[in-house]
C-alpha cells in the first residue's frame, strides 16, 4: 500500500504570525481589537511577539492563546492588567479560569452580527415601524445599510421596555444620558492617547472602557437602591 503524503501542519502550529493575522484570528470574539491594544499590552508586558530584523512584530501561537487570555479576562472579569499580569506569572493560561467566559460583566462583548434592516426586525421580532420609531428618537442612526450587535441589544431593550408601555418616545433621557456620560468619559480619555503613539492610544481606550464599566455599575447600583426606597 503506497505510503500516504503527509498532511501540512496547521498554520498556526509552526508559524508566527503578523499582527494583522493575529488580528484576523481574534476578529470573530473581539470585533473591535485593534494594533493599538496589541502594541499596549507589549508596552505593559503582556506579551512579548519575536521581532524581525527589520523590526515587524511576529506572533506565536503561544502569544495568540495569550492574548485571547488577557483580553477575555478583560472583557469578562474586568480584571486590571496588574492582576492579569501576577495570575499570568502564577498560573499561566492553562489554568482553570483560563474559560472566564461563564462569568460575563455588565457589558461583555456581545457575539457578532451584521443584519441588513430587515434582518434587524426579524431578529428583534419588531416591525419595520418600531425601527422608525427609534430613529426618530435618536436610538438607531439612519439611513445605515447594516447593524451590528449594539443595534440589535438596543432594539431588543426597546422592544421589551414598549411592550411594558415604555416606548422610544419615554426613553429620550436615556439616550441623552448616554450620550453626556460618553462625552464626559472622552474629555477624560483623549488626553491620554499622545499622537504617533499606539501603546498610548491602546491604552487610553483600555481607560475610556475601565471607566464606561464603573459607570454601568453606579448607574445600575442607584437605580436598584431608588428601586429599594420606592
């Protein structure tokens, strides 16, 4: 019996990879991961890619599972990169809460979606009218050909919140709400993202989502405590 050719090996069991493949294994999970929180997290030590004589960052399978670590325990846990960096030195990412997901936050990242506006209604099971009607209060943008997953959350919020005679028209403080919040967390986040620096930007958007989830938090604990006193 001829002797079968052999099978080649995975990619990304023998190869390093640029930063832009690392960032299109890591797409799906992490829609919004950018070169500028890669080149932070090596600024930070959380990873170290090898270096090319010409100086291009190259990443090893090692460094992704790393990363895909650090960014989960991020994004789900809310851990500051100083506790991610001893338990990293401790334990690795073959520990037993290297699968951080079952415990998701107040705003973990939400599985990707990309729905043409029909697609929107029938996955918020909503009529084309109620898509109208958030428009028209400012709580989807118009005239946009695809929506994503912060669409659809908001849509499906909205949906439920009417059905309890809440509708969009109700809601406006929210959507303003968000908005002073978002604008103050920006005045305090883009001083820290220097011009030419990527470690810095990556960074500051590291800070503008730390300070995003603490406000999630009060807003969340001061309407449970009015809730308490009501």
């Amino acid at each position: 019996m001829p002797a079968q050719p052999a099978r080649p090996s995975a990619p990304s069991s023998i190869a390093r990879l640029s930063i832009g493949q690392v960032l299109e294994v890591l797409r799906e999970e992490f829609p919004d991961l950018a070169h500028s929180k890669l080149h932070y997290l090596e600024a930070e030590g959380l990873i170290s890619p090898e270096r090319t004589p010409s100086g291009y960052r190259k990443y090893s399978r090692a460094d992704v599972e790393r990363l895909q670590f650090v960014l989960r325990a991020q994004r789900d846990r809310f851990w500051p990169l100083k506790v991610i960096k001893e338990h990293l030195l401790e334990h690795g990412v073959d520990s037993e809460v290297t699968s951080i997901a079952s415990r998701p936050g107040p705003s973990a990242a939400k599985p990707a979606v990309r729905l043409d506006r029909r697609g929107l209604a029938a996955k918020a099971d909503v009529e084309d009218a109620f898509l109208v009607e958030l428009e028209q209060y400012g709580m989807l943008p118009e005239g946009v050909l695809f929506y994503g997953a912060a669409e659809l959350e908001i849509t499906t919020a909205a949906r439920d919140l009417a059905a309890e005679g809440l509708h969009p028209r109700h809601l406006v403080m929210l959507r303003t709400a968000a908005e002073r919040e978002a604008h103050m967390i920006g005045s305090v986040a883009t001083p820290r993202s220097r011009r030419g620096d990527p470690a810095a930007r990556g960074g500051a958007e590291d800070f503008a989502r730390d300070l995003g989830e603490s406000m999630i938090s009060l807003h969340s604990a001061l309407l449970r405590s009015r809730l308490r006193g009501s």
